[in-house]
C-alpha cells in the first residue's frame, strides 16, 4: 500500500531542508558539489580548450548561485564569473566564490586547479573550503590541519606570474621556488607540507584567496599581506596585491625579508 505523503507548500520545504544545512555543512558541500559538475563536464570528453573552460565556468557558477539562492537568500554574494553586485557591502554576510581556480590547468588536464567557497562575515572568512577534485579532496576550515614536521625547502609560486620578491626570498632562506596554477593548488600544498610557503605579489583577487585563506587559517598556518597586514574581503575595490601563506614558524623572516626588499626596490 502506497502512504501518501504529507502535505507541504513550496515555501515550508525551503525552510526546513535550510534549517538543516548549517553554514559549515553547506560550504563544504558546495565545493564537493561543483568538484563533481567540473570533473563530468571535462570526463565526458566532448569539449576542448577554451570551450571546456568556459563550459566549466558557466555551469558551475549557475549551480552554485541556485543552491546559495535557495539556502541563503538574504546574503551577499561575490564571484569571478558573476557580474558585481554592490548591495553586497552592505550585508555582514557575503559569499566569496571562484567555481573554478585555474580554468587553463583544469581545460588543458592539469591537477593544479580547484574550487573556491568562501563565507565572509564582517570582512573575515568564517567557512571556507577548497576543493581539489581531481585528488579527491575538499580541505574544510572546521577540519583542516596543517602538516608539521621538517621543512620541505620549498617555496610555490604562480605559474603565470612568477613574483621577484619570491624568488629573492626563497633564495635568502637556501630553498627552492616551483611553479603551480591554482592559487588554491599553492596553498593548500602548504597545508600538507609539500611547501612552506606560498608568496605572491603582483595581484589577484579576493575570489583568488578568500577560500584559501580562511582554511590555511583555520589549520594554523600564517596568512597576511606582504606587509604583514590582515587580509580582509568584501571591499569595493575587489583587487588583492599580495598575499603569503606560510608555516606561522617562518613568518616573522619572511616578512622581514619582504620589508627589506621593498626598502630596496621601491615595491613588491
């Protein structure tokens, strides 16, 4: 015998399937979710290049604004692949979103991309997680911890824009410097040891590291400007200059080391 279901409006079932999502939850399943849209449009192998890159950007972005539509109405939000709405600064809640963090790595089958989620409250990032789909991970700001142990020697920088100031300092400090896309990729190979830092000058934007840094700050590592400012979101002018992630026992040289090649150079 069938039971028939109860009887619910539309609105009724919003609320409570909400009510259940909580905001670390509902992070954390936004970026497993749009990890598995990017690898099935890219596993099927029917596009190429620009087209699959643009493909991924577009479905992921239309997939995740929905879910934050539905879940979190009344928040601001902030993406690379969405036009800018200003009303966001003036909510103390806002999501911070790059549905695909290295769209050439992802388009040409490179490892080195990922999935950015981010909630901002009050300019700080309170969730975050970072997806790696194609390792099969999400790091997770309640959960993430970073790796300790002996220092790998290793410092990663863009793929794209390598910055001097990176190199200079790797090289006072006898490590090495290596390349990868996704500035997710770069942070959180911090997280698990296979760097000690990440250095970056030169300019990105607050969907470049909104994520990343509120995990890598969760797991303990240190996260500032080059200055050793806080790094905060949500701003008007949503362009970043730089940003280090580092093990929080090499920051104080690090950030000595940067002043003094700005001191130096007249910049970073």
């Amino acid at each position: 015998m069938l039971l028939a279901m109860p009887q619910c409006n539309q609105k009724s079932r919003i609320s409570v399937m909400t009510a259940q999502i909580n905001d670390s939850i509902l992070t954390k399943r936004l970026a497993q979710g749009t990890g598995e849209i990017l690898k099935g449009v890219r596993n099927v192998g029917v596009l190429r290049g620009r087209n699959l890159g643009d493909a991924g950007d577009d479905l992921a972005q239309n997939w995740i604004a929905r879910v934050l539509e539905q879940h979190r109405p009344d928040d601001g939000f902030l993406s690379e692949e969405a036009a800018d709405n200003l009303e966001r600064l003036n909510k103390n809640r806002v999501w911070i979103i790059d549905p695909l963090d290295g769209t050439k790595e992802f388009a040409t089958g490179r490892q080195d991309w990922a999935v950015h989620i981010a909630l901002v409250e009050n300019g700080i990032p309170t969730h975050a997680a970072v997806g790696l789909p194609d390792l099969g991970v999400v790091f997770h700001s309640a959960d993430a911890r970073a790796v300790s142990g002996p220092f790998s020697g290793k410092v990663a920088i863009s793929h794209n824009r390598p910055p001097q100031v990176a190199e200079h300092i790797a090289a006072q400090l006898g490590f090495d410097t290596e390349a990868l896309g996704s500035a997710g990729a770069k942070a959180m190979h911090v997280l698990l040891g296979d760097y000690d830092a990440y250095i970056h000058a030169g300019g990105m934007y607050e969907w470049d590291s909104a994520a990343p840094v509120g995990v890598c700050k969760a797991a303990g590592l240190h996260c500032s400007r080059l200055d050793g400012s806080e790094l905060t979101y949500n701003h008007k002018d949503t362009f970043l200059p730089d940003v280090l992630i580092c093990r929080p026992e090499l920051a104080e040289e690090i950030l000595d080391l940067a002043a003094k090649y700005r001191e130096e150079n007249g910049a970073y």
